[in-house]
C-alpha cells in the first residue's frame, strides 16, 4: 500500500512540474486592434513589419509578418497606412510574430 501511494505521488509531481514548464515556455498570445501607422516590406517581399497603434491602450506595437496571403494584400494596397487592422500576433524572444492580420471591415 504504500509502495502504490509512493509511486503516485511521484507521478503526481512530474506531471505538476511538467506542465508548470511547458506553460512557462511556450509564447503568449496576444489579441489587439489597431491603426498602421507604418508599413515596410523586406527587399526580398517575403516579409514585412508593421507598426500597429493599439486602439484601447494608445501604444504602439511593432509586429513581423511572413504569411503570404497578408504580403499579397500589402503589394496589392488592399492593406495600407491608416487601415483598422485585427491583429493576433504572438510574443516570442522579444519579437512579435503574427498569427493573424486582417481588416477589420472585412477584406
């Protein structure tokens, strides 16, 4: 009985710790809406970075996207300057990779 108690407790406390550090390093997810205020394409258009002005919180967010269908929009001008965008983007070593990138009037 207590060799069956021992053993889990012990699975117990792996299982806390394990997920104790896979939560503290994965990246945080963020959700925000907000203005361009600048918009600039890499030379080789495989990627581009905005410049997002939060709506609720008035700062200023620097966000690097890669997927192609945004960088479509961003050649095309169906995305520029001045657009309200709705923004997922996740936070990562210091950098602010997006997840999703899109109008939100649609588009």
């Amino acid at each position: 009985m207590k060799k069956l108690v021992s053993i889990v407790m012990l699975v117990a406390v792996m299982l806390v710790s394990t997920f104790a550090f896979v939560r503290t390093a994965s990246a945080e997810d963020v959700k925000m809406i907000g203005t361009i205020t600048k918009i600039e394409l890499a030379a080789d258009g495989k990627s581009a970075t905005a410049v997002l002005k939060d709506t609720k919180s008035g700062e200023s967010v620097t966000i690097n996207i890669t997927d192609d269908l945004t960088l479509d929009k961003f050649k095309d001008k169906r995305i520029v300057e001045g657009d309200e965008i709705r923004c997922k983007y996740e936070k990562a070593d210091g950098k602010n990779t997006s997840k999703m990138f899109k109008k939100t009037a649609g588009c």
